[in-house]
C-alpha cells in the first residue's frame, strides 16, 4: 500500500528539497514540496521535476498526487 510517507521519502530521495509535506488517504495524495531547484520554472516543470522523483510509482502505484510548489522564498512569503 501507497503511504504518504513513503511517497514523500522518494520525493526527497530524487529532488534537493527544503521541506516536503504529504497527506493522503491511500489512494488521494496532497505534497507540499519546497526545493531551490524550482525556480525560474513555470508549475508544469516544477510538477515535472516532482514526477521524475517519483519516477515509475507515478504511473504504477500512484493514482492521484495534487501538488503545491513552491521555492523557498515563495514559501517563506506564505506562497
């Protein structure tokens, strides 16, 4: 079973993040993902970036991910 945790253990495992938040009841999953590498990129690529961390439990385990992200200084200003 898909559990937040795990899911925000491979986040951090493939993105240099600051702070990554997941909530999910198992199969519905919300990620909060605060990382450097996010800026100057428009949200499509920061949720690319996200899904290549995921890599293949996006398409096998994972059925629904939202997602907010943000840089840390987007953070810090209540993004």
């Amino acid at each position: 079973m898909v559990t937040p945790e795990s899911i925000k253990h491979s986040i951090e495992g493939g993105l240099a993040c600051q702070h990554v938040e997941v909530m999910g009841d198992g199969e519905h999953f919300q990620a909060l993902v605060v990382s450097d590498e996010f800026a100057g990129r428009n949200r499509v690529q920061r949720h690319q970036l996200v899904y290549a961390a995921l890599g293949d439990r996006m398409r096998e385990e994972i059925h629904a991910l939202s997602m907010r992200t943000l840089t840390p200084q987007e953070w810090r200003s209540g993004g």
